[in-house]
C-alpha cells in the first residue's frame, strides 16, 4: 500500500460521528443539520433540462479531457463579465469535475517531491483537501492561523523565510471556508511579491465567489492579478465551480483558469488521471454559467437569511455577518470548555447541543490543526446556514435557548 495514506487524517464528520456517539438527541426536536455545507437550494429549471437534454447523445462517446470549446468559451466569457479579466479559453481555461478533485489533482501536478523539503503553505482552519493534496503529494504541510484579530485573513508574516523558500504551493481560499473573509488587494499583492521572490505557484480556492453580504462582490485572484498588471496570471490559478453558485454540487462541474504555463501540465496530468467531464454535464454547464438570474436569486436568499439569524446568535455567541460564503463561523463561550472533560469547548458545545436540542454543528477545531501550542479552531462552531430560511431560524431559536440556560 502507499504509505502516504496512512499520514491522512480522519475527516471532521468521521470525528464528529466518534463525539456524537452514544448521544441520544432530545426526541422532543426535530433533527436540523447546520454540520455539512452542501447546498440545498433548489437546482435552477435550465440547468436540469440543459442536462436532460444533453442526454440524447451525451452519454455516447469519451469526452476530450480539455472539454468542449463552447464550455471553455461560456468560462472565458463569465470570467470576463464577473471580473473584466481577459483569458484564452483554448491555453487558460480547463473544466473539472467539481473544485475538490482540481484542488487535490493540481498538488500532484505542481508538487516536486524530491526537492528537499518541499512544502505547502496553506491556510488555518482550511478545506481539508489541502492537506490530503499535500501529503499524498509528498510534501510537508505548513498551516497559517486566520484569527480573528486580524478580521480572519491569516497571518502570512508568520511563515519564515525559510519556510517560504522551501514552498512550491500555497493554497489561498477566499471567500474563506469557515470563516467567509474575503482577501483584499494588499494581501494578493503581498503574496504576488512572495510567489516572485521564492517561486511558489498559488492556487485559488474561490468556489463561494457569488454568495456574498457585502454590496462589493469579492475580488477574485485573477482580478487581483489583472489589477497588479500581472495578465500572464503567472504562477497563479483560480478554481471555481458551480456546486454553490448553481445550487449544483450533485453536477460535479467546476472550472480552473490561469497561467498557461501551468495549465497546459495539468491538462496532461488530467488525461492520465481521467479528469474528462461527461459531455451532458458540459452541456447543462453552458447553460449555468450563461445565465446570472439564478445566481441573483440564489444570494438573496443566502441574505434574507443571514439577516434573520446572525443578530439572533450575536446575543448570545461572538459572531457577525462574514463577508462571504455560508457560513457562521461563531466563538462559543468560554464556560463550555470546562463543560466536559476531555473535550475542547468546541466540542463540548457541539454534543450538549445535539443531545439537548437536536441541532449539528461542527466544532471548529476539528477544521484546523494545533500548530505551536495552538489551533485556530478550538472555541469556535462552524454553522452552514444551507437549509431554508425556517429551519435556519428554528436551529438559531434553539441555540439561544440553549446558551442561555446554560449560563
Ligand atoms: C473551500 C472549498 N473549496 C472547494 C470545495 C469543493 O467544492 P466542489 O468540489 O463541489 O466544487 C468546497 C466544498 O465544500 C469548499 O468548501
């Protein structure tokens, strides 16, 4: 066997069925799930007949890995409305089959694992395909705190310079997963300077671009770079999918965009792989990516709701409206850490609450790594506000009730 799996860690919902064990929730409520951030949002009408449609002949023969040109074209040409960034769809624009396997499968393209040392720099708390991507990619992982002291953007003057001259990858997720905070024009530029001092190539984690509160949609790296004067995008590449733009995470269809440079190894990496997008998921995929009504749509309702249910928790967790994405990204109170011994005051919050009040949510520790004595996560919950409105409501009802009596 590969030795490198046995270096993977368990998955935050594999440890959060360990702490639920043996809970018996309050049969008084019903089950409401704020744990998984998958959304739930109805899937838009010309999505599902684009792919009906496209069933026809789509299943017929093998797609080319590279995908259609009129799905690299529809990339390039929302690319263009959504962030005035040229690209050419034929060397800068590959489709994939949702951000998760780009994010893992570039690592294996980019990483050189018989440089010593080599390394991944990524965020802390962080999606945890980057650090599968990194150590199934025979590297050495380094996690950055994003504290709330510095509005969440993580802390890239603590990585030494030692480190950064070892690193070949960073991983940059903006809007950020937990903690919604968008990187601002400083921080590209910041590690622009850094990816040209040391060489190191940037992956874009943007796949919650379009659910945003603020009245400025977020800055995505392409952007960012466009504005720099960078239009190589060199050492640069964004992924970005429709699973919550499009409601459509069952699709498996996302896009990357960049340097071309690194496209063109990728898209070898990717045949060998069998990185190929089904013809009819490319088809309903034009469609998604031609129409903006939905998307509109879609954040209204993400805003509607966050009005409703973040001043509810602010009365009675450390929290506010994030910048962007699904999530509220809560400190519980301090009291919960002596609630349970053994258990993190994460952790402690997340099982009383089951067994009290039915709800799940995923204690933040287990998205982030203890680095130095510390991790990020410890004290604060991850809720994904995906559910309809109601129901939304009704867990952030319960969660007051549930803080203020154990007070
Ligand atoms: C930060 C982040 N990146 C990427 C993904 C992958 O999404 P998909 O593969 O559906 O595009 C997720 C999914 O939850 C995520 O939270």
């Amino acid at each position: 066997m590969n030795p490198k799996l046995s270096l993977l860690q368990p998955y935050p919902f594999e440890r959060l069925r360990q702490l639920f064990a043996g809970v018996t929730p309050n049969p008084a409520h019903q089950a409401i799930s704020l744990g998984i951030g998958e959304p739930k949002h109805a899937t838009p009408a010309l999505l599902k007949q684009a792919l009906a449609d496209a069933l026809e002949t789509g299943l017929a023969g093998y797609p080319a890995t590279g995908g259609e040109p009129g799905l690299r074209a529809a990339c390039a040409a929302w690319l263009q409305r959504r962030y005035g960034v040229s690209v050419d769809p034929a060397t800068q624009v590959l489709p994939v089959n949702g951000s998760r396997e780009a994010l893992f499968a570039f690592a294996q393209t980019v990483i050189d694992p018989t440089r010593e040392g080599a390394t991944v720099v990524f965020p802390n708390p962080f999606y945890q395909i980057y650090e599968g991507a990194t150590l199934l990619g025979g590297a050495l992982p380094h996690c950055v705190a994003s504290d709330p002291a510095r509005n969440f953007a993580p802390d890239w003057d603590s990585v030494p310079a030692e480190v950064w001259s070892r690193t070949q990858l960073l991983y940059v997720c903006s809007p950020g997963n937990p903690t919604g905070a968008v990187m601002p024009l400083d921080e590209w530029r910041k590690l622009f300077a850094l990816s040209d001092q040391h060489g190191f190539v940037i992956a874009s984690d943007e796949c919650y671009s379009e659910i945003y509160f603020r009245d400025e949609p977020p800055l995505g790296g392409l952007q960012a770079a466009k504005e720099l004067g960078r239009t190589d995008f060199r050492r640069l590449v964004a992924f970005t999918s429709l699973s919550k733009r499009s409601n459509a995470p069952g699709l498996r269809s996302g896009f990357v965009a960049g340097d071309a440079a690194l496209i063109k190894p990728f898209l070898l990496y990717r045949t060998y792989h069998g990185g190929a997008m089904s013809p009819a998921v490319q088809a309903a995929s034009v469609a998604a990516w031609g129409d903006e009504d939905h998307v509109v749509e879609n954040r209204r309702l993400y805003r509607e709701k966050f009005a409703q249910v973040t001043p509810l928790l602010a009365e009675v967790l450390e929290v506010a409206l994030p910048d962007a994405a699904f999530y509220l990204w809560a400190g519980v109170p301090a009291r919960f850490a002596s609630h349970t011994p053994g258990l993190s005051a994460d952790e402690a919050f997340a099982r009383a609450l089951l067994a009290q009040y039915n709800v799940t949510v995923l204690p933040g520790s287990y998205l982030a790594r203890e680095v130095g004595g510390h991790n990020p996560g410890t004290g604060r919950i991850r809720m994904a506000l995906v559910a309809e409105s109601a129901e939304c409501l009704e867990a952030a009802q319960r969660i007051h009730r549930f803080v203020s009596d154990a007070r």
